[in-house]
C-alpha cells in the first residue's frame, strides 16, 4: 500500500520523477511550472499560498501526487467561494485555511491527480479527505480537473462548473481564411475590419518562443503584464525571473506574441503550449488601438494554432466577446469536500442551482453561435472536462 506523504516544497522531489506521473501534453502540472512559481517569488504564505503537496511513494519511487496548497484567502483560484467562507463564518466556523489542488494563478482545465490508473486517483482523493481531516480544515477543493478524473471522486466531494470560451479546430481549418469561411457575414467581415485596422496602423507581429526571446523580449512582456495589472488596481504575482525560468526550462511551450509598430513593442501577449493546446494567459500594451487586444490575443493564437496543428486554444476565463471571434462555450469542473456535513448538504442544494443556471446560461450562449453552420460549433464546443457541450443543453 502506498505510504502518503506531504512536501512542503517541490524541490524536494526530482523533476523526472514528478513528470513521469503525467503525459507532459499539460505545461502547467509540469516540475518545471510549478516549482518555478515557487522559486521565483510567485507563491508566498503572505499572500495565502503555502505549498502543501500530497504525494504516494511505494519505497523510493514516487506513484501519485497532487499540487497542494494551504490557503488562507480565495485570491487567483477562479472558482469562487468567497460566499461559502462568509457564509460558513457566519455558520461559527472558519473557513480558512483550508486545502487547494489547483495550478495557482491559472484557470486551465487538466490533471490534478497524478498518477497512471483510476486506482491510484482514487488513493489520492482519499489521502486528501484524510489529510484535512487530521489537519482540522474546513474543506478541501480539486479546481479545473481533466476528464479522466471526473469519475473518481466519491458523492461526498460536491460539483461545480463554470463557462469558458474555447477556439477548437473541428479538423478542416487549414488557413485563417479557412476559419473565416465558416462565419456568417456579419462576424465574418468584423473580424476582417478588426485585422485591417491593425495593420493600418502599422503594427506588425513577431512570434517568439522561449529559447528564441531574448532579454528585452523578456521584459518587454513582463512590463505589458505589469502595465495590465496595474490598470486594473490588481498586484502581480509573477515575476520577471519566473518569466526567464520558464523561457530556460520549458523553452517551446512559452510563446509569445509581440505587437510592434515603428521598430519597438507596443504590446504583447504570454501563452504556453500543451500537446495539441494553445493556452492564453497575460496580455498587455503600452499604446491603445482599435482592434490591438483582440489581434493580439485572439487572432494571431488562432493563426499560430493553424500554422503549427495545434486543435485547441483557451485564451484565459471569462469574456463573452470572445464569442463573436469563434471562442464557444465550454465547461470548466471543479470538486468539494467539505468536512461539516450539515454545511455541506446545504451546500449540495447551492452547487445543484449553480450547475442549472450555468447551464441555462451556457445554452443561452451556445444559441449565438456566429457560424453558418451549427454542427460547426457543436463539434468546437466540446467540452473536454464531461463529454459534448450541445446547443440544446439544459
């Protein structure tokens, strides 16, 4: 039987043997991510991130995980609870800290529980329930986990979702005209408008991968993460040195999109690169145009996608005009144990009205679709965390 173990940093594990419990096609659970976040001074216990990683060994070898994180504040997870804390403190209990799995600060549906087999998943939900159990948490919470965990997690552990807007390939695109061709008129030539002001303007683009920036790409785009932040009274967590370390050990999965008008960037957006994933997490400029944000982000992920094969592009939460640009509603999963029964089967009848609204919701969105073709975003719509996504959900 697999003995449990808890990590209070990931440098305590060898990387080859942390990535060998998963396929490598998500960046984000890699060694290198993680670990960098903690390196690099992107998690710290002020800000409410403690690394708290449950691991299995049988001997010296290392059969299962999950990145952990005691947490005394709901910042960066996005799935929101700040009204189950409020309401658990007016319940007379406290809410924090409690137990995250989740990849801090990045919303990307993936794996969670790492290991090789449904068993060994299930070794993990259990070692988690216990974990908060002994540690006198109040609740425990596994956030944007992939398909193949879905059915692992016991009735106890309450379900919810959340709506995404995701770029699926439905295998035909081959050329952004291609893509084009499937909207209707409308969408089709605001897209066209949105692309032609840019390049009126004189903006053009380079694309950069890690082991091709170079130290002033680098902090070109670190300052475009900084310039967003800041305009949004937000405080950034990542640094300028976990930008660089992730350049140094994952040098293809970072890609970068630079906006450059008159020989100098102008502005800039910050990806990483899965199996057959584009994912989309920081944009930022120094100058506002018309149609800049959506070339930036949207567009030129879309036209790289097509270039290098890639079926997928998640270009970060939220955001209902990405509809109009061909990102379809997606569900995004996430599960709960909460350790007072009583509060948790108040909870379940919560969780059980969210997921219907989300879902009315989701059809409602799915209903606008800006293709000709329906089964078109039907197909770009599924929804990879539990099956087919259809315009007449319920």
């Amino acid at each position: 039987m697999p003995v449990c173990r808890i990590s209070p940093t990931l440098s305590h594990i060898a990387q080859e043997q942390w990535d060998a419990l998963h396929d490598g096609r998500n960046p984000f659970v890699s060694h290198a991510f993680l670990s960098g976040l903690e390196q690099h001074g992107c998690l710290r216990e002020e800000w409410g991130w403690t690394p708290h990683h449950l691991t299995l060994w049988e001997g010296d070898e290392l059969v299962g995980a999950a990145p952990g994180y005691l947490k005394t504040n709901s910042h960066g997870e996005f799935v929101f609870d700040h009204a189950w804390a409020h309401a658990y403190s007016r319940y007379g209990r406290e809410y924090f800290p409690k137990w995250l799995c989740a990849v801090p600060y990045s919303p990307v549906t993936g794996p969670r529980l790492l290991t090789r087999s449904d068993a060994g998943r299930r070794l993990l939900v259990g070692a988690i329930t216990e974990e908060t159990r002994q540690m006198g948490l109040s609740s425990a919470h596994v956030n944007f986990h992939a398909e193949a965990e879905q059915a692992v997690f016991s009735d106890d552990w309450l379900a919810r979702c959340d709506v995404q807007y995701h770029w699926r390939n439905p295998g035909h695109w081959r050329t952004f005209d291609d893509f084009l061709s499937a909207f209707d008129h409308k969408h089709r030539k605001n897209i066209r408008q949105e692309r032609g002001k840019v390049q009126r303007a004189g903006v053009s683009f380079r694309v950069v991968h890690g082991d091709e920036a170079s130290e002033a790409d680098l902090a070109a785009m670190f300052g475009f993460y900084l310039r967003t932040f800041h305009d949004y009274g937000n405080s950034p967590a990542l640094t300028l040195d976990f930008l660089r370390h992730l350049a140094r050990t994952t040098p293809r999965a970072l890609v970068i999109f630079l906006a450059e008008k008159e020989g100098r960037p102008i502005a800039g957006a910050l990806c990483l690169r899965g199996g057959d994933t584009l994912y989309g997490r920081y944009w930022g400029a120094d100058e506002t145009l018309p149609g800049l944000h959506f070339e930036t982000c949207y567009y030129q992920g879309i036209d790289y996608c097509l270039r290098e094969g890639l079926t997928v592009f998640e270009p970060g939460a939220q955001g209902e005009h990405k509809l109009a640009r061909g990102f379809l509603p997606a569900l995004v999963h996430s599960r709960h144990w909460i350790a007072d029964p009583d509060f948790a089967e108040a909870l379940r009848r919560w969780c059980a009205e969210e997921t219907r609204s989300i879902q009315r919701y989701a059809a409602t969105l799915a209903a606008h679709s800006p293709f000709k073709d329906s089964t078109c975003g039907s197909d770009v719509s599924r929804d990879r965390a539990g099956g087919t996504f259809r315009n007449n959900s319920t």
